[in-house]
C-alpha cells in the first residue's frame, strides 16, 4: 500500500496525517505551523480495505452500508466492483485467498471513485431533504439564504461537519482556512448566489477530506 | 528512511525447517543429497560461530544467511566462499567444511556484503541480513527530545499510544472506527490502567462481531489459503455444478478452534464437527445429527480415525484427489498449520532411507529427493484416508487400490511416517506431535501477527512475538486460547505504537 500511501500524500496537501513510508515531517509542514511532528522509527500504517472505508463513512455520514456506494447504480463498489484492489479476498470464485500484498495500480483510483460517489451522494441527500442534512445544511447558508458568499461562520461550520463527520474530530485553524480558500475557486466564473456553488464545495471539500490518507489509513 | 525488508519466509519457518534440515544430515546413514555448495551443517555451524546472534536464538540460522535459493549463494555467501579453505580441492567434504567455516567466517566480519554501511559482523549480531541492502539496523528508541514532544503531539510514536490502539482495536476487530464520542471519551481518561481495560472490554466485544467471527468475517478469511474453498465443486448450501464437498464445515471449526474458550489445537486434534446456527454461534454437530446428513455433505471418516481440518471431507477432496500417496495433502497441512512450505525448501527434515519411492514417481532422483526425504514421510499418514476416488472415508487397506496403476510397491507403503523427526504410527499421532509443536503455536501467532500488525515479525519484534507464542504453549498463559493471546496482543508495542 505504500504506492496507494504516497499517491493520496500528494493529492492532499491540506491534511496532517500519518505515513506509511514515514516522509520527512519538515516537507509536510506549513509556514507558521507548530514544529514538525516526530517521525515513528517502525511506522505501521495500515489500509482500511474497502469494506471497513464503506463501513466508517456509512456510519459517520448517515448513509446505509448496503446503499452507500453503487457502480452504475447496481453494483457494491467493494463487495462486487473494487473487491480486490480495494484490499479485499474472494476465494471460493476467484481463488484470492488473502489480499493483494502491494497496491494495485487502480487502488487509488478506486479510492478516489468511491470517496467522489459518497460525497456526491451525501451532498444530494442533504439538498433534497434539508432537515436531515449531514454535511450541506442550505437553510443555514447565509443568513436568509440568499447571501452571495457564505460567511466565514458559514464554511467554518461546514468545514467542521466534514471533519467530524469523516475524520471524528474538529478541524485545526489551519485545515479551516485551507478549505475556505478552496472555495473562490469553486466559485471562480460561475453565478454569484447560486447554492450549487457551496454544495459543489462542500462535495469537493468532502472528498478532499475523505480521501486523505487519514481517512483510508488507521 | 531506510526499512528493513520483511523476512521472506518468515521467522516462524526459518528456525525449525533449517534446524531439522541441519540436524538430519548428522543422522547416520542419512543420504548426504544436497549438492556440494549447500551444506545441510551450515546452519548449525553458523550459529556455533555466533551464539549470540538474533538469527540464532533457537540454535540454526536461516538458509538465506549464505543462500539465494541454495545452492545458489548471495553476497554475504560468496564472499564467505572465497574464504573457505583456499587451495583446498572441492567438493569440501562436510567435516572440512565444518572445520574451515568459522575461520571463513572471521575472515568476512570487517566486510559489507550488501554495501548498505554496516559490516557482516554488526547486521549478524543485530539479525540483520548480511546480503539484502535494506536489512539495516535500526534504533527504535527515541531521543529524548522527541519523546517529550510525540508525548504533546495526537499520536505518540514513541511509545506505546493507548488511544491509538483503541481505535486500532476497533477497526481491526469490529470494521469500523469507534465513535466521536467514544474516541472523545477515551482521551478523557488519564488513568493507564483505566485505558487498558477499556481496550480490553472493546476487544471482547468486537471478538463477538459478525465482522470477525461471522461467515466471509476476519476468521474466516485467515482460514482461505489453509481450506482453499472453490465453489465449483462445492456441495451443501448454495452448492457449485459438481459438488463433492462442503467447505463450510471446515470454516466452521476453524472459527470454533479459534474463537472463544477453545483450545487452537483442536484444528489438528478434532474428533468432531460444527455447525453455525447465526452469524456468530457456533455449536458441535452430536454423530446422530451427522448421520443423517445426506450425502453430499456427510463425512465419511469415523470418528477415531478424524484429525481436525487435516482429515476432512474437503481437504480430502481437494489435496488428495486421486494419488496413493498424498503428499500435496501432507504439504498443505504441513505449510498451513506448521508455516512450512516444502517447495520454497522449509522445514526440511530429512528421513534416512528416505524418499522410497513406493509409487515409482522417480523421487528419489536427487534434485527430487531434497525434498522428498521429508515430504514423503509425511506424506504416508495420509495414504489411509481416501479423496475423491473412495468417497472419502478412512481405508487401512486403501493402497492395494492403487497396484494396478502405481504399481505392486504402493501397497507396501506404511501407515506410519516422520514428522520433526518423531515417528509416528498413523495421523492422529501426526496430529497430536504437530499440535504441540513449537512451529504451530508459532504459525498460529504469527497468522494474527500478520493481520494485525501489517507484516511478520521482524528482528525487533521477536521478543514480543516469542512471549506470545510461548504464552499461547504454556498452560498458565493462554492455555491455546487464541482470544486470550489477542489481549495481549494488542498491547504490544509492535501493535500500539505508531
């Protein structure tokens, strides 16, 4: 898994995480951060699988297990599309007896899939029912809903929900800006005041979130 | 950052299989059939040399110290050859070798064979490998400096991290991460002993899971690569097109052996069966219930004649097939219960006189009989108990089915056989020296190491990985008891620090 390790290390660099391959703290650190954290002598890092990810996202954002995740909205993304690459075994068909040894070169393409159709879904939910919003809560965007940007409460809150939601703790002030920041971007060239543009953010924020290595290691 | 490469082969293989490869080739009359540059001596001699070396704790180095794939040596190997009694006429004899080796040996310490910075000498006494240049040495301790800060910091990697073992705990046995709150609640307690009974209470709940005792669950899945299920030919519930057999029995008393208050032993020892009435219960089959099963599923073996997972329809079915003398059923009992696989050269342990060849397979060649010098004396327990052909059951007189097609010679094959160089008279005898072997409690230990460590014990594991799997032998330990073993388990360092 040290591939799939280094592969998320580099799409994220919004996050502090643990390291399988243990990288050099001082390159993962941020101008006006605390000191680098130390590196574990014996780091052993391991990857959830596929079905322990599905198993932690559908009970931290509210989404059942056996619907969390569908291929072409018929097949289990882990138990019938990304089985093995996603660190599963299926030994009476296909005589996998015990789980791939390294990362296959899709593992992390898997996991970016299922991490982007999880929060694509999540995010849907919460907009057509709005009292059970998990990580979009429209009704409180701005404060009668129809701000042209969301306050720096507003993304603070989000940024929050996605953190807890995801990785069971609060956001540092560093992670909080990271993500606030992400959002001119989102909105970069389209119309000012549309909800489409925090939701699109509180997605791409979600996947951000759900694909670091914090969230696909333990 | 350097790492050292996981062992190939692993610890719990390299002890034993070297150690009874050497210690036969002592034996009188045994047939000296390695080639000329592969001394079956070696290890012992090496660890005469250095009796203080990590690699020799149990007395015999591994095969990988001087070899590739023996004969074929690597660095370290060759450099010790071009030492080895210059100007002496080859093939060393084995007391010449015995004689020049520590000489050789000296003469090398000051060298670096793999050119990674330390020399031979200080990667031999720190179980290092002398020829693989990322088996380095390594200091796991932390400066002081460091420890004060991981102490501040979410995770200590300095140390043992209680919170981090929570949740370690719950992912590997439960499948998922405790709560908010739990995870929130747990960094409230300041209290060590308090920490570790909450560890405790969560592994015994999660041990209770459907998502490690359950069908397709975390016991099941380490039982795959021992049972080899192939739903092709699978019979009973939710059978395959030609159903011979069914699996399910066989994970069904591995989850019994491995699960609750049971002793591990009973994989080898069984005399019974088990059903799974839910998810996570399971219960023993009484002989009337297993009568009438029909047949398809029935066992045919009689019940004094059963020896846990080794004898079972399944394996049967799927290791023994068709042969008289069954050695890909004694193989695959030998590498999945012991850790010794014969084809990558483990566990070696060569018969005097042996192979015999009495199914005239042309074993007894020498590249052949390297191997089967042990593999067919472990082999002959197996020849009474029928595969395919024969339905399965237990037949004292089953070779003489066999004449016709391996030959007059088959049926002379004996019932009894070798195992760790202990005669044995049949495979409840096999099973019983195999159970209380040192290379079981060792495979046992080190398949939850694995899992749940993330790779096999390496060099600085050892002491932690050695007190568990004496602890699971010992009677006032664990007693076999796996899920005592876990407890401790998952308190050690090499589990709890990140």
């Amino acid at each position: 898994m040290r591939k799939l390790t280094c592969i998320g290390l580099a799409s994220l660099g919004l996050l502090t995480a643990a390291c399988a391959t243990a990288p050099d703290p001082a390159a993962l650190q941020f101008a006006g951060d605390s000191p680098a954290p130390v590196a574990s002598a014996d780091p052993r890092v391991k990857f959830k699988d596929g079905e322990r990810y599905l198993r932690d996202l559908s009970a931290n954002l509210n989404m059942p297990r056996e619907d969390i995740c569908k291929e072409l909205s018929r097949y289990d993304c882990m138990t019938d599309a990304f089985r093995i690459v996603l660190g599963g075994v299926e030994a009476p068909n296909l005589l996998v007896n015990e789980p791939i040894e390294n990362a296959a070169l899709t593992s992390p393409i898997a996991v970016d899939r299922v991490a982007l159709h999880v929060c694509s879904k999540r995010v849907r939910m919460d907009k057509e029912s709005p009292a059970d919003a998990v990580l979009f809560k429209a009704g409180a965007y701005g404060e009668d809903g129809r701000s042209t940007t969301p306050d720096k409460a507003w993304l603070s809150g989000a940024a929050d929900a996605i953190y807890g939601s995801i990785l069971l703790r609060s956001p540092s002030e560093r992670e909080i800006q990271n993500l606030a920041a992400f959002y001119p971007q989102v909105a970069d060239g389209r119309e000012a005041g549309s909800t489409e543009v925090a939701a699109d953010w509180v997605t791409l924020s979600c996947f951000a979130v759900a694909s670091s290595l914090e969230a696909v290691f333990y | 950052m350097k790492r050292p490469h996981p062992r190939k082969g692993a610890y719990i293989a390299l002890a034993l299989g070297i150690s009874a490869m050497g210690a036969a080739s002592f034996v009188p009359g045994a047939p000296l059939i390695q080639p000329a540059s592969a001394k079956p001596p070696a290890p012992m001699a090496f660890c005469h040399s250095y009796p203080e070396a990590k690699a020799c704790s149990t007395g015999f180095a591994d095969c990988a110290a001087c070899h590739t794939t023996p004969p074929a040596r690597n660095a370290f190997g060759m450099q010790v050859a071009d030492k080895l009694a210059p100007g002496v006429g080859r093939p060393l004899s084995d007391q010449d070798f015995l004689k020049f080796l520590p000489e050789a040996l000296k003469a090398v310490e000051d060298l670096d064979a793999d050119g990674d910075g330390y020399s031979n000498i200080v990667e031999i006494m720190a179980g290092t490998q002398t020829a693989d240049s990322n088996s380095v040495p390594r200091t796991l301790a932390c400066a002081a400096d460091d420890a004060t800060r991981a102490a501040g910091a979410q995770w200590n990697v300095c140390t043992y991290d209680a919170a981090y073992a929570f949740k370690k705990v719950h992912m590997d046995f439960c499948g998922s991460s405790p709560t908010r709150a739990d995870i929130d609640g747990f960094r409230k307690i300041t209290d060590e002993k308090t920490k570790l009974a909450r560890i405790s209470e969560a592994l015994d709940k999660c041990l209770d899971s459907p998502y490690w005792l359950g069908p397709n669950g975390v016991v099941w899945n380490i039982a795959n690569a021992k049972i080899r299920p192939a739903h092709a030919v699978k019979s009973g519930e939710n059978p395959g097109p030609v159903p011979l057999g069914d699996y399910d029995d066989d994970y069904n008393l591995f989850t019994w052996a491995n699960s609750d208050d049971h002793d591990v032993r009973d994989l080898l020892l069984a005399q019974y069966f088990v059903k799974r009435t839910d998810p996570v219960t399971l219960q023993q089959i009484s002989e009337e219930e297993l009568a009438k099963r029909p047949r398809g599923t029935m066992q045919p073996v009689p019940k004094d004649k059963r020896v846990g997972m080794i004898s079972t329809r399944w394996f049967g079915a799927v290791n023994t097939m068709f042969t008289s003398i069954p050695r890909t059923t004694a193989a695959q009992a030998y590498r999945s219960y012991l850790g010794f696989d014969i084809a990558r050269m483990q566990g070696l342990n060569t018969v005097p006189h042996e192979p015999m060849d009495y199914d005239t397979k042309g074993v007894g060649a020498p590249e052949c009989a390297v191997c089967h010098a042990t593999l067919d004396p472990l082999s002959y327990p197996f020849t009474r108990y029928n595969g395919i052909s024969g339905g399965y059951s237990y037949n004292d007189d089953r070779l003489k089915d066999y004449v016709r097609v391996d030959g007059p010679r088959v049926a002379e094959a004996p019932a009894g056989g070798m195992i760790f160089g202990q005669e044995v008279a049949d495979l409840l005898e096999w099973g019983k020296v195999a159970a209380n072997s040192d290379a079981f409690a060792m495979k046992v230990a080190g398949d939850y190491w694995k899992l749940l460590v993330g790779r096999e014990p390496d060099v600085n594991d050892q002491p932690e990985f050695t007190r568990l799997w004496r602890g699971l032998k010992s009677a006032t330990t664990y007693n076999y008891r796996v899920e005592k073993m876990l407890h401790d388990l998952v308190l050690t360092n090499a589990y709890g620090r990140p």
